[in-house]
C-alpha cells in the first residue's frame, strides 16, 4: 500500500510540474489517492475537477486560533434540494440537513424577539421537554384564550376566556391503571351572564356530575347526585333549607327545628300514595322498642308496634275526644 501511494504521489509530481511548464499551463484535473473514495479494499480519497474532495478517512484541521477558524463556510444561499450531512451559512444563519430535514436557523438566546416570540423550528405543531423553567409573566395556551399567570407572590390564576358561549376549566387526575379519570370543572353558563358552577365528576366515562356548587344570583344551591346525576340532596344557600330524595340519620343525637321565641319549627311526616300509609313519628322506649305514632283521618292520634297500613291499626293514645 505504501508503495502504491509514493508511486502516485511522485507520478503525480512529475506531471505537474511537465504541464505547468507548457505555454498555456494547466493542473491535475482529478487525483485518486490509496483505492480512491469508496474503494472496498483499502478505501482512500478523490479530488474532484469541480473541487469536491470524497474521502473514506476523518478530516481533522488544526486547532482554531486568534488568526484564524479550522473551518469556513462563507456565506451563500441554501441548496435547493439539500443531502444529509449538508452544512452550509447564509447571512442568517447555520443550517444542517438531518434525516431527511432541514434544521436551522441556529440562533443565541439573545437574539430571540421574547416580546413577540415565532414558532421555533418547525411551523406545524410541536413540543418540547424542560427540566426545569421559570415564566416570570403570563403564559397563554396558543389557540384558545387559556392563560396562566401568578398575579401575586401567593396567588396563581387560571383563566379561560372565550369570546362567546360557556367556559370551563378543567382539572383531571389521571388514574394509574388508564381507566377513565374523574375531573374537576370550574364552569361557567355564558361569558358575561348566567351561573358559575364547580362539578365534580365521575371517573366512568359516563361524565355524569356526582357534587355541585352552583353560585347564581337568584337562587346559589350546593347539589349532592347519585351515579346517574340525579340531584339527591340539594343545599339552598339563602334560606339555609335542605331537600333530600331518601333517609337521613344524625349520629349525633339531637334535631332541632325552628329557634326558641324565633322560628316556629315544623317537622312533617307525609303520608304515603294509595291512601293506606299515614305519616309516621317512630320513637323507641327505653328497652330498645320501636312505637310507630300516626294520625287516623279524623285526627285521632294512635300508636303502633309496626308501620301501619289502615286507619284501624294501633291503639288509641290516652282519651281523646
């Protein structure tokens, strides 16, 4: 291989030196050097008449100095159908061609327009990954009218404001098996009228609301639903009254209607359809017995040991006339 290389590099010499002394000197228009670019045997470089050099080896320049870079791309234009591995400058910007793209431009942090930022890279949609990062202003959700913004040491606002129609704010905690997961709205009605409502919802993909609170100016309510969304308990915030669709039980062993010299307090008992179940007081004696306290039609306060079902059950209380 060594002798093949000298035999060249003299051969080469030679004739240079034959064709620059001609009157009209002319130079080597192409060099092989080792196998040529590509050889399989032994590989090695070409010089190209056009200037192109082709080598299977590594190109290494000396060290940069104050005088000078290793390597210079002056300035030009892109090419128009670029290759991967291209490099090349215009007097924009360093640009590359990689895996079928070209990347670029190549900017300092300093000259990027903070104020009225563009899209980095590429126009279409992309994302990006952060260790770490600071927004000292607020950040808006490109396409939608969502901000965030920390408008104080201790307050951090969300805020979606859509031009027309309802607005919601949603949170999501997403379980870990990837089932559907519940989510926590902040809603509004419209964007200038109507109520404001905070939902809770179920994590079944049936989206149906299990808690609301729901702040208007007629009427604010706080609504407890079963699984299907149906209001069950319901909290009337200006008259402090609960409606509930099923039973109640406190624990904690007192119920009180009314205030003393205030309120009247009124519990009612309904009666049940089809004109045979009587509103019921159920009270227990001291050995742990039920009696049933119910009404005839005519008024006739009556006991039961059972739910009674007809006017005739139980016994009369007391004498009564």
């Amino acid at each position: 291989m060594k002798r093949r290389y000298w035999a060249a590099l003299g051969f080469a010499g030679i004739l240079g030196l034959l064709i620059a002394a001609a009157p009209n000197p002319r130079y080597l228009e192409e060099l092989a050097i080792g196998g040529g670019f590509g050889d399989a045997a032994d590989g090695g470089a070409i010089f190209e008449r056009d200037g192109d050099i082709l080598t299977d080896g590594k190109i290494t320049a000396g060290a940069t100095s104050v005088d000078a870079a290793s390597l210079s791309l002056p300035h030009g234009t892109a090419p128009t159908t670029p290759v991967n591995g291209d490099l090349w400058t215009t007097t924009a910007s360093f640009y590359s061609h990689v895996n079928g793209a070209t990347a670029g431009p190549l900017i300092d942090a300093s000259g990027v327009p903070w104020a009225t930022p563009g899209a980095i890279g590429s126009t279409t949609a992309n994302s990006g990954k952060f260790t770490t990062g600071e927004f000292t202003g607020q950040i808006t959700l490109s396409g939608s009218t969502a901000t965030l913004n920390a408008i104080s040491a201790t307050q951090f606002l969300i805020s979606h404001k859509p031009a027309t129609g309802a607005s919601s704010v949603r949170f999501s905690p997403e379980p870990i098996d990837g089932t559907s997961g519940a989510t926590v709205d902040y809603f509004r009605l419209t964007n200038t009228t109507g109520y404001v409502a905070f939902l809770v919802k179920k994590g079944d993909g049936t989206n149906n609301t299990v808690f609301e609170v729901k702040a208007s100016s007629s009427s604010p309510k706080t609504y407890f639903r079963n699984s299907s969304g149906t209001a069950k308990v319901t909290i009337i915030h200006d008259t402090g009254n609960i409606a509930a669709d099923g039973d109640g039980a406190f624990d904690g062993g007192d119920l009180s209607a009314g205030t003393d010299s205030g309120t009247r307090g009124v519990v009612t008992a309904w009666d049940g359809s089809g004109g045979s179940a009587p509103g019921v007081m159920k009270l227990a004696s001291p050995d742990g017995t039920v009696w049933n306290i119910f009404v005839e039609d005519d008024g006739t306060l009556k006991v039961h040991s059972a739910l009674p079902t007809q006017n005739s059950d139980g016994t009369v209380v007391g004498s009564q006339t």
